[in-house]
C-alpha cells in the first residue's frame, strides 16, 4: 500500500513538473506604412509615429511591435512597388498613410487611386487588416484637384470594406505650435496628438490576446 502511495506521488510531481504553462499570446506585428509622416521626418527616432504608436498601444496592455515602414518622400507609386517587401514581415495590421506626396507633386488623383487601390487590392488578397488613413489635398490646387483627391480615401475605404480614419493629421495641421519649420511635418507635440487619436482606432482592429 505505502509503495503504491509513493508510486502515485512520483506520478503526480512529473504531471506537476511536466505540465504545460498557459500559453502565451504571440507579439502582433503593425506595419506602419507611409511617407514621411510616418517615418519621422525632422524628430528623433523616438518620437517617430510608429514608436510613439507602439509605446501608446503598449501602455493599453497590448504586446505589439510597430514596424517603420515610412520612406520620406515616397507617393503611392512607390509605395506600391515596394509593398512586397513589407510583406514578408508576416504583419497583423498595416496602417497605411500614402498620398500626400502625390497631392505636394499634382499627381493626377486618378493616379493615385489606381496605386492605392492596388495596395488594398493585395492586403485583401493576403488577408491581412488595414486601416487607411486618410489626406486631404491643399485647397490652393483648386476645387476639381481637392475634390477628386479628397473622394479618394472613403471611396476605397467603401470599395474594399477597411476601416478609414479620415485625416492622419486631424488636429495637427496648419497649426504653427504643433509642427516644425516647414509647417508640413509634425513635431513631437503634433506626433503625440496624432498617436493619441489613432491609437484607439488601431487597438480595436487587433486580434484578441
């Protein structure tokens, strides 16, 4: 009796020793990716979108890494063509700001639509979750200019089913205090103001952990 006790204990402190822990959730992986605006132009590394968004996203208990996939002056052509290699970081979400360059340049909105429709046309095909984030064009390029380049975003948005934040640098733009010199670019204030409103949106598109 007392031998088949002991064998019983020895059983049970290898189930004990041997049993899996809880699983952890794996990291999700954003892939910011943009212009500019996105990698940070003018700030330092630390107050780069993406950094500040994983921080805020982090601080909401979420376990994150943002990915810097902003390419300064880059348009939507460009964008597009590189678009494969943000791919194969295997990301979660992309949170995708492309187009103000081609509005700075004149492009033609037509163009431009056909790029980032490209862009959603292969995330949707790789299933993988988009938040498009919106421009608006300057209203010194005229009334036809602003309104085909301003139709662009809720368009696709609607075309494709994603998500839209209207305007990535709502609360931000055309205010002295709160970009640099160049009153194009954000400094770290308007990073933080624009962290601070799309980080909501972006933690209600990711997966449960």
């Amino acid at each position: 009796m007392k031998r088949a006790f002991a064998c019983w204990s020895v059983l049970l402190l290898l189930a004990a020793l041997f049993a899996p822990g809880p699983v952890r959730a794996a990291t999700t992986t954003i892939v910011a990716f943009g212009d500019s605006l996105t990698a940070g132009y003018g700030v330092t590394p630390e107050d780069a979108f993406p950094v500040r968004l994983e921080a805020a996203l982090k601080a909401r208990g979420r376990d994150v890494r943002v990915i810097n996939a902003g390419v300064s002056g880059d348009t939507s052509a460009g964008g597009l063509a590189r678009l494969d290699w943000s791919l194969a970081d295997k990301p979660n979400l992309i949170v995708l700001e492309l187009g103000s360059n081609d509005m700075l340049r004149g492009i033609d909105p037509g163009s431009t639509e056909a790029n980032l429709d490209a862009i959603l046309r292969k995330l949707t095909d790789a299933k993988i979750p988009v938040l498009l984030c919106g421009m608006f064009a300057a209203r010194n390029l005229g009334p036809d200019y602003v309104g085909r380049f301003d139709a662009i975003y809720p368009k696709l948005a609607q075309k494709y089913g994603v998500p839209l934040h209207p305007f990535f640098l709502d609360g931000v733009a055309l205010d002295a205090k709160l970009n640099q010199g160049d009153g194009m670019h954000p400094n770290p204030a308007g990073v933080k103001i624009i962290v601070d409103r799309i980080a909501p949106v972006v933690e209600k598109l990711l997966p449960a952990q």
